[in-house]
C-alpha cells in the first residue's frame, strides 16, 4: 500500500511543474533517444542472477514551462521501446545449464524535469522524476542444450517455462543527465534507474513467487530539437 502512495504522488508532479509563478517559458521541443540497458528481475524467493543487457530507444517530448529562480521547468513524455529480462548465475557445481529470458517492452515515463544552465547555447545540468508505465509485447527463453532443470542451490525452478502473467507495469523512474544546446538543436547523455512496483507473476500466498519486479539502469543519448522557443532575446 505504501508503495501505491507514494507513486501516485511521483504520478502528480508533472502536474505540479506547472503551478509556480516564475518566468513563463513556451518552448517544445521533440527528439529521438537510444542507449543501453541492464536489468535485473527482483524475485521472491530468490533466483540467483546477473544482469542482462538490452538494447533500448523511442522518442522524446519535451514542454519547457518556466525558469524560477535559477531553475528550468519542463514536463517531458516519452514512448520508449526497451529490452529487459534476466539471466540466471547458475553455479557449476550444480548444474552446466545455462538459461536467460527476454522480455520486449513498450514503456511510457511520464517526467518532471529541472535544469540548471545555460537554456539556449551551452551546457545544463537536469534531473528528472516520475511514474513510468509499460507493456510487455512478447518474450522468449533461452535455454542451453543439453537442459537438466535442477538441482538449484535453493530449489527455485517456477520460472523455467512460466509465460509472463501481468502484461502491464508501472514503476517510477529517475536520473540526471547533461544537455549541450547549440544552433541546431539539444544534444543529452543521462542516466536512470527504473524500479518496478508491480509484479510480473501473481503474488497471491498460492502464488510461487511473492515478488518478481523488473530493476532496471538506463544510460542514453538523445537528440531534440525545438518546435517553439520563446521569444526573449533576454534568455541565454
């Protein structure tokens, strides 16, 4: 229950960033990101793993609203294509297995973003926070072959051949990232953490797994460039 709270809280910032009185801004801006993902799935009990790596890319909107103070406002939404699963660090002593799943996901953060800098030639510093949403539109598992199965050091073995129950997933997401304006357009490099408050698998007491939510580090670049910018020739 406390983590519904506290995400419909994170859900309701972007809303927030446009209550303040400060230096009305207009600018939007579009753009394209990819970079790399590593993503670990939390299970309960657990399943020993490492992270597995993915690709991950989609596009960028971006509505500057304000500058108070010395920071600059913006609510920024995303559709992002993402490659996420897991990759089991099965111990030799027990078994030669080898196994990974990949699951494909179509996400969507919903973000509050405040900068620091310069807005339109030069660098800025930026955080950004808020409630993500995603669909999962297929997996797959990767066995190796020969296959035993068991025995595993705790005897966690549900997953293996166990299809994804709970499609649908909402999270909260944050990073901080650094932005170079120039002539022709935004150029970013950032970081984020996803952290999953909902469950891939049931979570019921008849359930074999208690929790299985994905973790996940984003590094990206992106590309944007504006639609509309304010007129003030007093911004720098």
């Amino acid at each position: 229950m406390r983590h519904h709270f506290f995400f419909l809280l994170f859900l309701l910032l972007p809303l927030g960033a446009t209550a303040q009185v400060g230096e009305h801004r207009n600018d939007f801006a579009v753009g394209l990101n990819s970079g790399y993902v590593m993503n670990r799935v939390t299970f309960n009990p657990s399943v020993k793993e490492t992270p597995k790596g993915g690709l991950t890319l989609g596009a960028i909107a971006r509505y500057t609203c304000e500058k108070y103070f010395s920071a600059i406002c913006a609510v920024q939404a995303e559709l992002n294509y993402a490659s996420l699963g897991w990759e089991e660090d099965i111990d030799p002593a027990y078994s030669t297995d080898t196994y990974s799943r990949t699951m494909h996901y179509i996400q969507m953060p919903l973000l509050t973003r405040i900068a620091w800098g310069r807005e339109r030639r030069g660098a800025q510093f930026y955080l950004l926070l808020g409630p993500q949403f995603g669909y999962c539109i297929g997996e797959k598992e990767h066995f190796s072959n020969p296959w035993i199965g068991s025995p595993r050091p705790n005897n966690v073995t549900m997953q293996y051949g166990k299809a994804i129950e709970n499609r649908f997933e909402y999270g909260l997401t944050g990073g901080a990232g650094l932005e170079i304006s120039t002539a022709i357009g935004h150029f970013q490099l950032e970081g984020r953490y996803y952290f999953a408050l909902s469950d891939m698998y049931g979570n019921s007491k008849k359930d074999p797994f208690g929790r299985s939510a994905n973790g996940a580090i984003f590094i990206k670049a992106a590309y944007l460039l504006d639609l509309i910018r304010t007129k003030n020739d007093a911004i720098k």
